[in-house]
C-alpha cells in the first residue's frame, strides 16, 4: 500500500509538485526568519541578562530604587559561597558599581564604574565577545572603556586613565589605571559611559572594603530552570536581600522576548495554513476524481479503514517531500545568515538601548527546524483526514457509476 | 551663587563696598542689598582659611582649606588637613574647573557634564563655585518685608534666566550683612537653606564668619564653613592661577 500511496501522489505530478512547493516554500521561508528573531533576541538577553541581571540577581533591597554606592549587600563572601553551592546555579559573579570622574587633564566625562571579578564574570557573561579591541581583564591596574566613551576622551590601548570620586568615607578616591580594551557590550549606555575594572581596584578606589551592590547567577540548563533557580537562592537568602529573577528584575525585557515568541508562534501558524490547506485541496481532488477507482477497490474487498490508511499516507507523503524541501532550502539559508549574516545597510541601530551591528547573524536551533517540520507533517495529515473519511464512506456501487 | 563663592574665597566684603560709616548713612537700596548678599568680591583680592564640616547620613568630617581668590574669576583651594586629602586643590579661572590630586599626582578637568557634582563631598556642587550669575540680573526682586533691621526680599526667576532656582529669599540686616538664603525649585519647593551668622571682623571688615548650607531633601544634614582668616587685597602674580602652581 506504500507504493500504491507514493505512485498515487505522481498521478498528478503538477498538482503535487505545486502542493509540494508551497509547503517547502514556507518552510525555507519560516526557519530562517525564526533564526534572524532568535539572534534579536540572543543579542538582547547577553546584554540584558548576561551582563546585567543575570538569570537570578541578589541585591540589597534599596539598591534598585536608589542606586546609592551606601546600599551593599552584607555579608556577600558566605553568601557567594553558598551559592555557588546550590545545584541549580551554573555560575556566580558578584559585582560593585560606582560613579566617578574618568580621562585626563585634558579631557574627562562622568562614568558608570562596574567593578568585575575578572574570572568569575567571564563564567557569567561573554567577556570575550563584548571587547572589541584588546583584551579582557588580567590584572590589577588595568581598565576597558566603552568603545563610545574611550573616543569621547581620546583614549587608546595602553593610555593610562584617572578616576576621581567620592569614596564611601567621603573622602575623594582617586587611581590610575591602564586601558587593557575597548567594549562594544550593545548596551549603548555602557558603551558610552561605562569604564569596567577588576572590583578589589573598584572597592580600593572607593573605600569599600570588601562590600558588593549585588550577586549573579545564571541557572544551570537556562532559561527553563529561572524559577527553580530563584526559589533556591531565596530560600538561601531569606530576607536579608532583595532576590529577583531576570523576569522580575528586567519586566521590559521579558516583555520583548514574550513578544518575540508571539512572532514566531504566527509565523508557525501561517505554516499550518500552507501545509493545512494545500493538503486538503490536493487530496480533496484527487479522491474526487479517483471517486470511480476507489469504488471499484472497495467493490472488490478493500476495507473504508485501509482506504483512509491510504488518503492519510498519500497526504503523509506530500509533507514529508515539502519538508524535506523545506529543511534543505531552509537550511542553506540559515547557513548563510548564521555565518555570513544579512547586512542591512544602516549602520548600528540602537532599539530599546541595546545596540545591534549592522550585520545581524541568525542563532541556529534544531527546535527551528522541528517545530516547522513537525507541525507541517502533523497538519498535512490532520488535513487529509476529512478527504480520506469522504473517501471510506462511498458506496462502491454508487462510486463506480460516477463518471 | 555666589554666597559660597564669598566664604570660601574669603573675599567677605560682605558689608559691601562700604564701611561700617557707609552703610548707616542711607537706606540701602534692594538691589544693594542682593549685590551685598551675592559677592562682593569682584574686583578684590583676598587669601583664607576656613573649615568646612560636612555632614551625611552616611559620614562626617571635617577639612581645613586655604583659599586665594581673584576677583570673582580666578580662585585655587587647597586642602591642608585631613592628611588623607592633603594638597588636593581645585583651581577655578572663569568658567573652568580643575582639581588636582597629590596621591595620584594627576590634574583633571571638570567637564560641563559634571558641574552640578558635589564639591569634595559636601553639599555644594562645582557649579556654585564657579557661577557667577547675579541675583539683581536673573531675578525680578521686591521687598517683603523690614522688621527689626532685617529686610526680606523675595526674587522670582525671570522667565528666560539660566538659572536653575524657580525663587530665591534672602534675608539681610540693613547693614548689608546676610542672614539666610532660601533657595526653592521651580515647583516652589523649598531645596536648600543656606544661614550666615558669627559675624567678626576681619581686616577691619564685618563678615559673617560661618555659613551653613542644608538641602532641604536630606534632614539633619549639612555643610558647615567658617572662616578663621581672611586678608584682603593681596597681591597676587599671574601664576598663582594656573595649573602649574595646582600641583604646589
């Protein structure tokens, strides 16, 4: 019956191919547009999670509303051990954030200093992603500027910088630093006034001990384990600090990417649509015209069950090909914008504070392809149920008098 | 505003270009009066040492600076105690700041981003040494009172003044000494009190010798600054205002 159904389907090699090619046209068209969001999306979830809320982010409950260097987290060093502890966190960083004077006699601009431990942060964020020039921090003394902020002042690799602020003493705090690298971090505010440095030079420099404004984690497994994670570190915590997930923290963010799954639960729909509709209407002719033909394998002993069988296995085939198709298209596509990727032209655009270059990459998943795929086949074969239920229900004697 | 300008810089002529006889001899017009109360340095010269007591929520303490001021343009401070801060100087020439820093050995200026910053960790900000707007210029002012020797005067902003005070009310004695300064946002709110009081004389001039600053956001906090000397007219030579002579 399997060669019966895939002879069947060439029949009509025009119809079929036409079926064939819309279904495999949707998909090459869907799976690369699901991979340019998905590299959207990479972009913004690095910026906005990897390098600053993480998957789950303790601080002390005031720091959110007022951002004062006062407002530290107590006793952050057991805390850090601990978490590292919990089976659910991946990776821990802690940070210390400041404001100060940066450049030189000659030119200087108000800064974000963000104190980093340089190991454990490169555990957390892409380190060696965001430093566009030079390299990440290796020792005490040195300092990245935000590619934006280092042209403000005229700084280069190897300059040696000032900062000079208000430490917690209220003394004035005061160092000088080498220029290790310049960042490109797609968060347009760092990248124009942030200035990271090791966070024992940001504690010295600011005279605050070993105090922290906040712990780090990301969950093991991802973005799926974020709850778990939290519900961990609170019960670890207690009340001693504000824990807040990515979600909690960052609610526009998680906005977006909700936003961005919409788009693509359209996309797949329009899918459904495709593949739906051209396998009904292929197979709703074909058992129509065939209408004499079934009768007489009906007449002559084939059961209404082995006839559906059939419909379904021919509807089956049709998707399994424009699949195939699909995937293949689909596929070369995503080659090309994951490695390549699509240059639009416009220079760096800045969307919702983040920075996208102009050559946006697509992010490849197997999900892509198996949810298009997957769907196209279900559907093509929900599709050919109703042809193939009309098909089983004729009355050999009536089918075969049809002309 | 300049009231800081005065103190700091010491040149105090607070009881204006007068003389204690001047100042009896007729009523003092209100513009006067704000001329006293904003600075009377222009055009003199003065060297200082005053004391500055900073109080926050989170920390007090207490620095010694001498400051030498030329006219209302040119000025360098330089911290002399505590230790931990010592040499740290800022230098003012027109509308430019430096600050220098001796455990860095560094000098770095000031950006127009930066001014409305505080000041070595007090409660003024580098734009309140260097501005030098006039309270006559950017404000419409009238008289609200005159009780006891004390003229109220309340100033209102003018509607294109580049000031970021919405009224300003200043309390000063018919001699032409201040009392207090009431500095409200343009919601009418009030933002911070400045108070005078402790009047000595120094070089045969009355000048209030403390002054605090209290913004009104941050109860309990303040910025206390008293002058222990203050001469006039010194004489100074063109490099005692550059940046060679911060690093001295």
């Amino acid at each position: 019956m399997v060669g019966l159904a895939w002879r069947n389907i060439w029949r009509q090699t025009r119809r079929s191919l036409i079926t064939i090619s819309a279904m495999a046209f949707g998909a090459a068209v869907c799976m690369p547009m699901m991979a340019f969001m998905d590299g959207v999306y990479a972009t913004m979830f690095d910026v906005a999670v990897t390098q600053q809320t993480g998957h789950v982010r303790v601080e002390h409950p005031d720091y959110p509303k007022t951002n004062s260097m006062f407002d530290t987290l107590d006793g952050a060093g057991d805390a850090l051990k601990s978490l590292e502890a919990l089976p659910g966190a991946s990776a821990v960083t802690w940070r210390a954030y400041g404001a100060g004077l940066l450049g030189s006699d000659q030119k200087s601009t108000g800064a974000v200093l963000v104190g980093v431990d340089p190991i454990r942060e490169s555990t957390v964020a892409n380190t060696d992603a965001i430093v566009k020039q030079g390299t990440w921090l290796t020792e005490p003394g040195q300092i990245l500027l935000g590619h934006r902020l280092a042209t403000d002042i005229d700084a280069e690799l190897g300059s040696e910088v000032v900062i000079m602020t208000q430490a917690a003493d209220g003394s004035i705090g005061a160092g000088t630093y080498t220029v290790a690298g310049l960042v490109r971090s797609g968060n347009i505010m760092r990248d124009t006034q942030g200035a990271w440095l090791s966070l024992t030079d940001l504690q010295e420099l600011l005279y605050l001990d070993d105090r922290v404004h906040e712990l780090v984690l990301l969950a093991d497994g991802g973005r799926d384990n974020v709850d778990a994670l939290a519900a961990a570190v609170k019960a670890e915590i207690g009340d001693k600090a504000l824990v807040r997930s990515w979600v909690e923290a960052n609610p526009q963010m998680a906005e977006m990417l909700k936003l961005g799954q919409q788009q693509s639960a359209i996309l797949l729909l329009i899918i459904f649509f495709l593949a739906g509709f051209g396998v009904l209407n292929t197979m709703l002719m074909s058992v129509f015209e065939r209408t004499k033909e079934l009768g007489v394998m009906m007449a002559l002993g084939t059961r209404p069950s082995a006839v559906v069988r059939l419909i379904l296995m021919e509807g089956f085939f049709l998707s399994v090909i424009g699949a195939i198709a699909g995937a293949i298209m689909g596929g070369m596509i995503d080659y090309w914008l994951c490695t390549t990727g699509l240059t639009l032209g416009y220079g760096e655009m800045e969307f919702s504070g983040v920075v996208f270059p102009d050559t946006m990459k697509g992010v490849f998943h197997i999900d892509q392809v198996t949810s298009v795929i997957g769907s196209m086949m279900v559907i093509s074969v929900l599709a050919a149920l109703w042809p193939a239920w009309r098909a089983s229900r004729l009355q050999p004697v009536d089918a075969m008098r049809s002309t | 505003m300049n009231g800081m300008q005065m103190v700091v810089f010491g040149a105090l002529a607070v009881a204006g270009m007068g003389t204690p006889a001047q100042s009896t001899a007729a009523e003092p017009t209100i513009e006067e009066l704000l001329d006293a109360t904003d600075d009377v340095n222009r055009g003199e010269s003065s060297k200082s040492t005053v004391t500055m007591q900073v109080k926050t929520k989170r920390y007090e303490r207490t620095m010694t600076m001498n400051a030498w001021s030329r006219g209302e343009q040119d000025s360098l401070i330089r911290i002399v105690a505590p230790a931990k801060d010592a040499g740290t100087t800022t230098l003012k020439v027109g509308d430019d700041m430096w600050n220098y820093i001796p455990k860095i050995d560094r000098t770095m200026k000031i950006p127009p981003g930066m001014m409305s910053g505080a000041w070595m960790g007090s409660h003024f900000s580098n734009d309140d040494l260097v501005k030098s707007n006039r309270l006559a210029d950017e404000f419409t002012y009238e008289k609200e009172s005159f009780v006891d020797g004390v003229y109220t005067i309340v100033c209102t902003a003018k509607p294109d003044a580049a000031v970021v005070w919405g009224k300003v009310v200043v309390k000063v004695r018919e001699d032409k000494i201040p009392l207090e300064v009431a500095y409200y946002d343009e919601d009418g709110e009030l933002a911070r009190k400045m108070t005078f009081s402790d009047v000595r004389d120094f070089s045969g001039r009355k000048v209030p010798a403390t002054m605090v600053l209290e913004p009104a956001d941050r109860p309990g906090e303040f910025t206390r600054i008293t002058t222990t000397a203050l001469d006039f007219d010194v004489s100074f030579d063109d490099r005692t205002f550059s940046l060679q002579a911060l690093k001295e």
